[in-house]
C-alpha cells in the first residue's frame, strides 16, 4: 500500500494525552495540512484558532462541557493543544470546508507523531454569550461559525487503538464493461459440485473455498478470510443462493481468478435461510467485485436458480448462464 494511504488507515482517534506540550514545528505542520485543504471554488473560508495557553484551553474545555451536558469532565481528554476551526458561513460550502480541513489536520498530526481526536460541539459553544466574546477577541468575522476542535498532544499509550472493521459493502464499483471475463467463463467443470456435502455454512464454505484453494485460484488463507467476511455479514443473497467471498485483505491472497459452486439439494441453514447454491468467489484485482456483481444477478433471476437448481450436469449449468454473459 502507498505509504501515505497507509498512515492514513493507521490514524486513530486518541482519547488519552500525556501533559507534555507539544512542539510548535510539529503544530505548524498540522495547521498547513489544514490551509491547504482543498475549498468550494477555492474560497478558504475556514480559521483556525491554535491554543497552546492552558487557561484558554482549560476554559474552552469546560465551555464544551457544558454543551455536552457533563460539566465536570474534561472532553478534550487532557490533550494540551487544540485547535479550532470555524469557517465563514457566507460561504456556501463552509461545513464541507470545516470539515475537509480537520480531516487533512487529523491524517498530518498522525504523520508527525502526535495523537489527535475531533471534538464536536463547537458550534454550540460559540454561540453561547462567552463564545462570542471569544470570537470578538479573536477578531474573526461575525458570520463564521464553529465547525469542530481537533485536540492535539502526544498519546499516552504507545499502542494505538485498533480501527474498527470497515463497512466494505458501503463500497459500490461501477466498472467499466468488457474488461472482466463473464461468469460462465470462469467456471468450469472441476469448480462446480452438484452434491455437496457440508451440513453446516461453516462447512458448506469450506467446501466451496477448498475448489478454488484446489485450483490454485487461492491460499489457504483465502478460506479463513471468507469465514470472517461472513462474521461480519451474511453473504447469502436470496433466492437460495449464497456467494462466500473474501475480506479485503484476504483477498491479497488471490493468484487467479476463479469461482466454484456447490449445490445443496438440501440446502445449508445461512443464517435462517436454505442455501441450495453457494458459490466461492475469488477475482484478482477489479475481478472480484465484478464476479460478485454477477453471481448476484444470477441469485436474483429466479429462472436461473431454478436451472441451476435442476441441472444435471455442468452443460446444464452452462446454459443456465448463458443468458448472464454480462460482458461479452
Ligand atoms: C464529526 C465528528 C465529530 C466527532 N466528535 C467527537 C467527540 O465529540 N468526542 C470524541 O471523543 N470523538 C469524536 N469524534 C471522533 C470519532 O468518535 C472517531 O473518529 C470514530 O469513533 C472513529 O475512530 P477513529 O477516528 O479512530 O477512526 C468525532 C469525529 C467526527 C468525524
């Protein structure tokens, strides 16, 4: 992975400071990565307010606190810095602005080594009567408005959170045509049993992963991954037909293209649901989602499963899909 897109996904939100201040080399960084994110028609409508002074912070704090409800509580986690971003609200993107510029602050204090967390709330705080004195103070223009506080100090712990699991389904390719080679073509005799044996999804997995482990289209590995990916969610499609497939990272463990499919005459309990087809899909590189895409609209003629679900050999199977050559 580039090594920027990686420091990226290693960012974490950290809610545990060591009182050391920071250095203002490192400061600066963070506010650059923040002036220069990109704006609405370039416009820049965004300020940011840096506090080092502590009495300042401590105030902004218990002012956030107060918003939150909890007054008693330090929400900004006894980071010693934060900055604040407000943006012109005469702009019509100013919220995108705001927000695009703590994102960029959030990945560069990352990558200069300090933790950093957003704070919320700070719209509330300053349109409290002491909000808007402090903006007076600070000479910003009446119509900004406060978009959110990035905390920043040195974490207090050396390991850093883990990132939750990623909603991977959130994510849609509309590839181009052409390109991928049709399901029917990935298919073949060795991928495909009709009398499957698992009795478990578990097992009915395993049983689909092993063919294209079997042909080399795969690692071991890549059957675990499938596993997870069903922990996180149930692949069954609908219409009896599931497609195990891979995480994200599993997938690193792909050679080869391929598919198989496994037949349940019986079918296998997914979830509530009888699976009579489960399909095991492992594309190479922009292949697999796209082989996904196909089975799934193989799973929602309800034509084709009943072919599939009656044939007799793999001619038969063939035919089913001929219709669903996609990309030709
Ligand atoms: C708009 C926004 C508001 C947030 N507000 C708070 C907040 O008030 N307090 C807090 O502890 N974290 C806050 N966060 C941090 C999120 O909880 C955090 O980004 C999320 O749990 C994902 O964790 P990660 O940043 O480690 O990936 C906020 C994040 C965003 C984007």
């Amino acid at each position: 992975m580039n090594e920027f897109v990686e420091l990226m996904t290693k960012r974490r939100s950290i809610r545990k400071y060591q009182s050391k201040m920071i250095r203002n080399a490192e400061l600066d960084q963070v506010l650059y990565a923040g002036l220069y994110a990109a704006s609405g028609m370039g416009r820049q409508p965004c300020y940011f307010i840096a506090v080092r002074d502590p009495e300042t912070r401590n105030l902004l704090s218990s002012m956030n606190a107060r918003v939150l409800g909890q007054p008693d509580t330090d929400p900004f986690y006894g980071a010693p810095v934060v900055i604040i971003v407000f943006a012109d609200t005469t702009s019509p993107t100013y919220l995108y602005d705001g927000a695009l510029a703590l994102g960029n602050m959030m990945n560069a204090a990352h990558a200069v080594g300090l933790g950093s967390c957003w704070i919320h709330r700070a719209k509330e705080e300053f349109e409290t009567a002491t909000g808007r004195l402090l903006l007076k103070e600070w000479n910003l223009p009446e119509t900004v408005e406060g978009i959110g506080h990035l905390v920043l100090g040195y974490p207090a712990e050396e390991e850093l959170p883990e990132a939750a699991p990623r909603k991977e389904d959130h994510v849609t390719f509309l590839m181009e045509k052409k390109e991928f080679p049709a399901l029917i073509e990935i298919l073949n005799e060795k991928s495909v049993i009709l009398e499957g044996t698992a009795k478990t999804k578990e097992e009915a997995i395993r049983e689909a992963g092993r063919i294209v482990v079997d042909l080399k289209c795969a690692g071991e590995e890549y059957i675990e991954s499938m596993l997870q990916r069903e922990e996180d969610f149930s692949t069954y499609l609908g219409n009896g037909v599931a497609i195990a497939h891979g995480t994200v990272w599993g997938r690193k463990r792909i050679f080869k293209t391929g598919v198989s499919m496994v037949r349940y005459p019986e079918g296998v309990d997914f979830d509530g649901n009888r699976a009579t087809l489960v399909f095991a899909a492992a594309g190479v590189g922009d292949d697999h989602m796209d082989l996904v895409q196909q089975i799934s609209v193989a799973a929602q003629n309800e034509t084709v499963v009943a072919a599939l679900n009656e044939a007799t050999g793999f001619r038969d199977i063939q035919e089913a899909l001929r219709n669903l050559a996609l990309y030709k």
